[in-house]
C-alpha cells in the first residue's frame, strides 16, 4: 500500500517536471531567435564594457612602463614576464599579467610586446 503510494506521488511529481519543461519551451518558443544574435553593449552594460577596457587600456599602458624600464636595465624578456606576472595594478589591485589586458581587442594587445599575442599587422 506505502509502496503504491508512492508510486503514485512520483508520477505526479514527474507529471509537474514534464509539464514545467513543455512551459519553458512553450515560452521559448514564443520569442524570436534573439540569443544568436550579437548586438553592441548599451545602457549599463555599455558603460561596465567601456570602464572595463578603460582600466585594460591602463593595464596596457603599465606593462608597457614597466618593461621599458626592465629593457633599460637589461632585464631578459622571461625576466620580465614573471615580474609582470606579480605586479599588482595601482589603480584597482588587479595582476598585471596577460589576463588583465585580454577584454582588448587583438590589435590593441599586439602592441604590447607579449610575444604570445598576435603579431602587430
Ligand atoms: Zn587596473
């Protein structure tokens, strides 16, 4: 008899998780393909991605101080990339290692001297 009924409550519970799935892809359905198409960042978003390049575009611009610097003191380019590696940006404390130039576009991160980025064009 327990057995049964709770046979029965899993078929009303499964019952709920179809009927929930057949909603969302009913609502889905309902709107047009928009997930697939790209469109520019505006409103709040616009303005986080413009203070986000803002701040690597002065990333960009430390790495480039810092290894003028080490180059003048004959630092080795593997020399170089580790102690960028460990620096912090005095602005918002971020690594100053690739990552935090990687939102630029490849253009822009070719003028860093990085040997892995992509050649300057
Ligand atoms: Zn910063």
């Amino acid at each position: 008899m327990s057995a049964r009924r709770h046979d029965t409550g899993r078929r009303r519970f499964l019952t709920g998780i179809a009927g929930g799935a057949g909603a969302v892809a009913l609502l889905a359905g309902a709107r047009p393909a928009a997930a697939f198409t790209v469109e520019p960042a505006s409103g709040a978003a616009g303005a986080v991605l413009d203070g986000v390049l803002a701040e690597q575009r002065r990333h960009l611009a430390f790495r480039a101080e810092v290894r003028a610097e080490m180059v003048a003191q004959g630092a080795t380019p593997d020399h170089i990339e580790q102690a960028l590696a460990l620096m912090d940006c005095p602005l918002c404390g971020a690594r100053l290692d690739g990552a935090s130039i990687s939102a630029l576009p490849a253009g822009e991160r070719a003028v860093d001297g990085d040997p892995d980025a992509p050649a300057r064009g």
